[in-house]
C-alpha cells in the first residue's frame, strides 16, 4: 500500500496498532515478541551496515513509542573514532540521537504521543524513522572512510 491510506481516525495508542501499521509499511517485515514488541532487520540497499531496530511503548501510559536501533556490522574503528563520529552526528543532525557502548553504535528516538493517534499518522512516523537510519546510515559509510577527516565539535 504505497499511497497515503485514507483518514481512518484515532484509534488508541497501543501494541496491536503498532503491529497494524509496522505491517502495512511496504518492504517492512517485523517480528512481534509475545509480550507485543516488535523487531525489524533492516538494510539500506546502498551500502552494507545494516540494524536491528526494536520498537515498543512505553511510559506510565504506553504513551511513548520507543525506537532502537543497534548498528550490527559497524564498520572497524576505534571507539574513539566512534566516539568522536557519533558527536560529530549529534552535533550536525542530531536526529536519531547516535550512541556507542562498549564498541556498539546505537541510534534511538523516544517520542511522547498522544494517547489516541492516526493510524496514517503512526504510518508516517514510522517510514520517516526508517528513513532517518538510511540517512545515518549513508553518513556513517562517508564519514568512516580513513581518508574522511574526524572533525571534534
């Protein structure tokens, strides 16, 4: 379903409407723990790093839509030079907030929502957080280059 879904209406903010919308996303194919969480591989096509992203809700509320992503073939640097990439990251984009612990390169959101959404809406969202992690994604592969200089913020 390529095009913009029809306005549907709110409908609660919940797992169950997290899955609907993850499955409708053309190229997504999630997998839901039993406990309603959900876990996509994905891949830019443009170079080889590729994620594990994790979604779920959480909150008092289940009113804040968790988005993490770990970088699972980072390319061979230093932690230092992670390091210094992901604050060079955060200080020229910023979104998604880039991490690295002992070695790992994160990438995370956690969003506050409303308690009823759009289902077009969480849609958007979704594909543009999918979008955000390309766009990393295709920074980290020219910023990683030996020949690319690491500038400190």
């Amino acid at each position: 379903m390529n095009e913009v879904r029809a306005m549907e209406g709110k409908k609660p903010l919940t797992k169950s409407l997290v899955h609907e919308v993850l499955v409708g996303i053309p190229g997504i194919r999630p997998l839901f723990s039993p406990e309603g969480h959900a876990c996509v591989i994905f891949k830019n096509l443009d170079d080889d790093f590729f994620f594990t992203v994790t979604m779920t809700l959480d909150g008092l509320f289940d009113d804040v839509l968790v988005f993490m992503a770990s970088l699972e073939n980072p390319p061979h640097l230093s932690e230092e030079t992670a390091l210094r990439l992901a604050n060079r990251w955060n200080v020229e984009r910023r979104w998604p907030r880039v991490w690295v612990r002992k070695g790992k390169i994160w990438a995370d959101y956690h969003l506050p929502l409303p308690t009823e959404v759009e289902p077009e809406v969480l849609h958007v969202l979704f594909v543009h957080l999918f979008q955000s992690l390309v766009q990393f994604s295709e920074w980290l592969a020219e910023n990683s280059e030996p020949s690319s200089p690491i500038v400190m913020a």
